[in-house]
C-alpha cells in the first residue's frame, strides 16, 4: 500500500500534536529512538509497550510518508474535536492523501471521532472504521466454531464499518494492564471516572463483589483458601469495606477516634498521600482511587491480615501489627509491602517498580525522601547485616519512618521474590508467601529472606525497564 504512488499519511493517538517537531526529526533521523521517546516522554504520557508501535515509525522512515500526532487534553468529546480538526487540516494539505488513523476504541465508534471529522470537513469524505479485537464478537464466534480461533477474521458490521479479531481478548487485558501500572500512583486517574473501557468501567461499579473475587482468586493462587477450607474462614474474607476519597470524610472521622496520637497522624499522612492501608481495629480498606493495580495491591493486604488473624486464633497469639515494637513493626509493614506486591504482580506481570540502581540514583538527588532512601539503600546493600543495621535506623524512629522504609525495601523485595523465583518455577507461589508470613516470628527470618532477595551480583545491576 505504501509502495504505490498514492500518498499516504499516518496520524496516531499514541504521540501529543504538541510533540510533532520530535516526530519530524525522528523520522528524518535526526534524533535516535531513544532520544524521540525521552523527548516526547513516551513512558509517563502513553505507557503501552513501545514495541507495539516502533514498526510504523520503521515503515515511515522507509516509504518515506508522514506520522502526525493527534493527541491533546481534555474530556473525550474534546479530544475528539481536536483531532477531528487535525485529520482536516492534514487532507487539506494534502488532497491525494489516504490517511490511516490509529486511535481508542471508543473514539472510532461513529458517533465520536468519525462523525467529528464530518463536522468539520467541508467536502465528503468516505470513512471506513475498523475496530479490532472486541470482546463480544470474539466469543460469538468461537462459540460458532465451537472452539476459540487462533487464526485472523475480519467480521464486517456496515459497509464501512468491521471488526478485524486477531488475537484472543485476553492478550488485548495484558497489554492494558501493563498501562494501567504506570498510571498506579497518579493521583488524578480513577477507573470510575475513566472513559477509557467499559469492561474496567462495570468493575468499579460493584467494588465489593469484585474485590472479594480479586481476593478469593489470589488466595487460591496461594495456597491459603482450599475447598476444604471452614465456612468461618470463608465468611470472615468477605468481611470487609472498601472506601476511596469520596468516602474521605468516614475515613478521617474513624482515624480521629484512634487514642494514640501518633498512630492518627500517621495515618492521616498516609491518606493524604494516598497510600493503600488497612484502618487498625476495623475491616476498613481505604484506596484513594480505584486502578487495577492499586486494587491488587489492596487484596494482597486483606488476605495477609485476614490469613495472620488465621494463624493468631489457632496459636491463640493476637495479631496486632500497630502494637509493638519498631522492629516487629517493621516485619510486618515490610510482609505486607512485599505481599501485596507479590499479589498485584500475579494478576499484572508488567508491573514495575523501583530496583537497585534505581533507589541508587534517587538517593543522590536531593529531596525530602533522600535520607530514607540511603537507609533504605544501605539496608539491601548490605543483607549480612540486615538486622543489625536495621536496629540502628530503627531505634526511636517514628511509626511514618518504620512504614516508608519498609515500604521501599519490602516492594522491591516482592518483585524479586516474583521474578526470581515464581517466574522462574524455582519455587511455589505458596512457598514464597509462607516466607513472609513467617517474617513474624522472629527477627532471624527477616535477615534470612534479605539474603533471599538482596545477596547476588545480579541484584546490584537491576533497574526498572520502561519497554
């Protein structure tokens, strides 16, 4: 097609219009691949795998044809308009042009995008919409052909409107999953508010059912809920509250009855940056604002409280994380940091977070987290000495302290524990849990998982991959 001697333009969703310059250059070689992603910071501002879109950039580059980026701010509907507008201005320029539009699927229904670009066109234009990979017309038809097909089908809805299937819909959810990750700590993005696919869109809207589902299943992985298991057992994970920041208010007012000053303003800090915690004494779960990730990472904190409260009423030993000692806290906090990232890398193996070099190179820059930082640096550089050095940062720490630092070292070491060894097959899922709810009994079971994770040349090498 771009062989020919038609003209031929591409615009993508993938690139802001604001980035064009960069577009340009990189296509006339000017600036390298590396340099065009940094340029139009393409790990913060789209997220899905480069891999995915090089090959057009590839194919521009050898037919020689021009990429405009279509992307802008705004609601939907604005979007829309934008670059409705842009597409117009590209066929004015060139008037023989076939021009190839890759946007979201809910932009190119009809009634959007396409019918923006009428709008705003002031001669007709013959538009064909191809959507790819719908759910439903996936599963009519392998439920026709009895059998999920592996091999490409183009089902056409209008005459100028199809549905080109060539992959099954679960590979679509991982490539998602792998953006939804990256927008994890955005304070601004809430999949109840998003746009962006209804399917995550009804997930929301029955958070409780769906939670206990993300918890029972991550159980199950884990070995920790059998069909053997007590109905008491069963009962008690259905036990719970899941709030987000337009239930701030009930939030707030259940940290003010705490009695320990200390305790409530640390878990007012908590909320106010929008941390995922558990309310002490109270089945209350509160996560700022709803991701897939952050709700993972959420179902990972209820099963492990909901399994050590198991453990605490057969040995008859409650389980209070918030009344002890700095280091029995810090056991837990780091099980739980290290858990509930364990939980949200198995339903989201894209997941990333910071590793060595990278807490290395944080940890020179000068900021208000630098000084935890270098602790928490020097703890994984040294895990001979894990205990001892911790005792030190330790000793007189405040409860906020104790949390952070073990919330940085406890991450990583849960993203290693899964690529390691559950990736790996060199242990059971439920074998690399049990070490972290093991981190309770005694300070000598830390030390040993902190060789676990942190003791290899490879680890020293690490860094978190963008693509």
């Amino acid at each position: 097609m771009v062989d020919g001697k038609a003209q031929f333009t591409l615009g993508m969703e993938m690139v802001h219009a604001k980035h064009q310059s960069f577009i340009d250059q990189f296509l006339n070689r000017i600036i390298s691949q590396e340099e065009f992603l940094e340029s139009i910071d393409y790990h913060e501002s789209w997220r899905f795998p480069w891999g995915h879109y090089q090959k057009f950039f590839e194919m521009a580059q050898k037919h020689n044809f021009p990429i405009v980026g279509l992307n802008s701010e705004g609601t939907l509907s604005t979007r829309d308009q934008f670059a409705a507008q842009k597409i117009i201005n590209c066929l004015e320029k060139r008037q023989q042009t076939t021009m190839l539009v890759l946007f979201g699927e809910l932009h190119i229904i009809p009634s959007c995008l396409p019918d923006q670009v009428n709008k705003a066109s002031p001669v007709s234009l013959t538009q064909t919409i191809i959507h790819q990979n719908m759910d439903q017309v996936y599963w009519k038809l392998a439920a026709k052909k009895n059998t999920a097909s592996h091999t490409a089908a183009l089902v056409q809805f209008t005459k100028n409107e199809f549905c080109l299937i060539s992959s099954p819909p679960w590979i679509k959810y991982e490539s998602m999953a792998y953006w939804y990750d990256n927008l994890s700590d955005d304070p601004d993005f809430d999949l109840r508010d998003s746009h962006i696919q209804n399917g995550l869109k009804s997930f929301t809207s029955n958070i409780h059912e769906n939670f206990l589902f993300l918890c029972q299943n991550l159980g199950q992985i884990f070995g920790f809920l059998t069909e053997n298991d007590r109905s008491l057992d069963k009962e008690e994970l259905s036990d719970f509250n899941v709030y987000d920041y337009t239930n701030l208010d009930l939030v707030l007012k259940k940290i003010n009855t705490l009695k320990d000053k200390s305790l409530r303003n640390f878990y007012r800090e908590l909320v106010i940056e929008g941390r995922i915690l558990k309310l002490p004494d109270s089945n209350i779960y509160y996560v700022s604002h709803y991701s897939i990730n952050r709700l993972a990472s959420a179902a990972g904190l209820h099963i492990f409280y909901w399994h050590m409260n198991r453990l605490s009423r057969r040995s008859k030993n409650k389980f209070h994380p918030t009344k002890c000692s700095n280091q029995k806290r810090f056991n837990t906090f780091f099980a739980l940091e290290a858990f509930s990232h364990l939980c949200s890398k198995m339903l989201n193996p894209h997941r990333k977070c910071d590793l060595y070099l990278d807490l290395k190179r944080k940890a020179g820059q000068k900021s208000p987290e630098q000084r935890i930082l270098k602790k928490a640096l020097h703890l994984i550089s040294h895990p001979h000495q894990f205990n001892k050095n911790l005792a030190k940062d330790l000793n007189r720490a405040r409860p906020k302290h104790v949390y952070r630092l073990a919330q940085i070292v406890g991450r990583i070491a849960g993203e290693i524990l899964f690529e390691n060894f559950v990736v790996n097959n060199t242990e059971k899922a439920s074998s690399v849990a049990q070490h972290l709810f093991e981190l309770e009994a005694s300070p000598k079971n830390l030390e040993q998982l902190a060789l676990k994770c942190f003791n290899g040349a490879s680890f020293k090498q690490g860094q978190k991959r963008y693509f």
